[in-house]
C-alpha cells in the first residue's frame, strides 16, 4: 500500500459520497499538488473525519496507496477559521473548482500552495477579493505554463489575445491596452479599468483551458446574482 506520506499541509478542494459509508476526497496537498483520496467511513453519524474534512481549513494530512487514488490515513484541523459566505463562499468555491479542472494529479506546486493560503486569507478579510483572485489566477497560469509577459508590454499599444500566440497588438477583439497589462504583471488593480481588462483577460485565458464545460462556481454565482434582482 506505500509510498506513505504522513503529516503534509492540505486543503479539502471538493468531497462527495463513496460507497456506503465514505467519501472521495479532492485535497491539494502541499507534498503531492492535486490528489483524490478515499476517507473510509467518514460518512458514518460519529466519525471524527466527517467534521475535519471541510474546505478552506487548514489539514495536516496523512495517505498511503501507489494508484492515483489515497487512502487517507491521517486528518487534523491545524486552525480553525471562520467559514465562509455570501460572496467570498461562491469565489472560494470557484477558486477550487479551478483547481480541480486545471491541476494535473501528483505534481507539486508548493508555490501556488502559498498563492492558495493567500487567496482564502483574503476571502476572509473580504478587503480586496477581486484583486486577490487576479492574483491567484495569474499564478495559476504561471503554474500551467502559461506565461503573458504582461510587464514588457508597450504602454502606448493595446493588445488582443489569440490562442498559441498569446498577447498581440490589437486589430480587432477585446483590446487590452498596455498600461493595464503592467499594472496586472504588478498585482495593482487600484484602477478600476485595470480590474476590468484583469478579469476579461483571465477569463478569456482560463476559457480556452477550461473547454465548453462550464463551471459549476460560476453557474451559482449567476444564480445567486439573479436571485437578487
């Protein structure tokens, strides 16, 4: 059953019922990125797993198993934090279910680990949540291999996204001027415009990994804005 890893930082990223009495567990682990694994038992009425293995805490977790999918072994709350709701709750949900779709299994990313931890600390807050999702889904990018290079960009032009080109200079389409794109290459989303053309541009990247399935996050988030008006 080993290679055993015993005690690595984790998230729960989504869990859904497995068999009778368990669960499959989508975790990013500190040691292995992206990993599945089953919880054995944790859907019983007094299982301790059952109320440890809740997104956005902070896990040391433990596994074993050679296959792509774990058995979990070991789960402990290092922290506790505040749940979350309303609008952080729905980014936070996008923010793993980007995570899910995009990550392949058993690499480590112990970089966008940290961008992760930061994410969720400011879901939290609630003081730049916007600015802290551009953030971690450049990261994300970065991550897959997707590089902008969006701090060389001429200041004076404006630019277009064609798929395996990259950033051009514009012609026709959704034009990002390039002021924008350094103040993103920077994290500054002070300026209101800079948010926009931050959150077209990472939703149009992010569109072109992601294909025609739709995102379950993002179909709740509308759900919930149209519920309002």
């Amino acid at each position: 059953m080993s290679p055993r890893v015993d005690a690595s930082a984790g998230y729960v990223l989504h869990s859904r019922p497995y068999r009778e009495t368990s669960l499959l567990v989508d975790l990013l682990t500190l040691e292995q990125g992206l990993i599945s694994a089953v919880a054995k038992g944790a859907r019983r009425p007094r299982a301790r797993l059952r109320s440890s293995l809740q997104p956005f805490q902070s896990l040391q977790l433990g596994w074993q198993g050679r296959h792509e999918l774990k058995n979990l072994s070991q789960v402990e709350t290092v922290e506790i934090s505040p749940p979350l709701a309303g609008r952080s709750l729905l980014c936070g949900l996008y923010v793993n279910e980007l995570l899910q779709r995009l990550l392949q299994p058993g690499e480590p990313c112990p970089r966008l680990f940290l961008y992760y931890r930061y994410v969720l600390n400011e879901l939290q807050s609630g003081e730049d949540i916007e600015g802290a999702l551009r953030t971690f889904e450049r990261q994300l990018l970065e991550e897959l291999g997707f590089s902008l290079d969006l701090s060389v960009k001429d200041s004076a032009l404006s630019y277009t996204y064609q798929s395996q080109q990259g950033l051009v200079p514009s012609r026709s389409g959704t034009a990002y001027p390039g002021s924008h794109l350094r103040a993103i290459a920077e994290d500054d989303y002070s300026d209101p415009g800079v948010r926009r053309s931050a959150k077209l541009l990472m939703r149009e990247v992010l569109g072109e990994l992601l294909g025609d399935r739709p995102l379950n996050s993002r179909l709740l988030f509308s759900k919930a804005v149209a519920s309002k008006n």
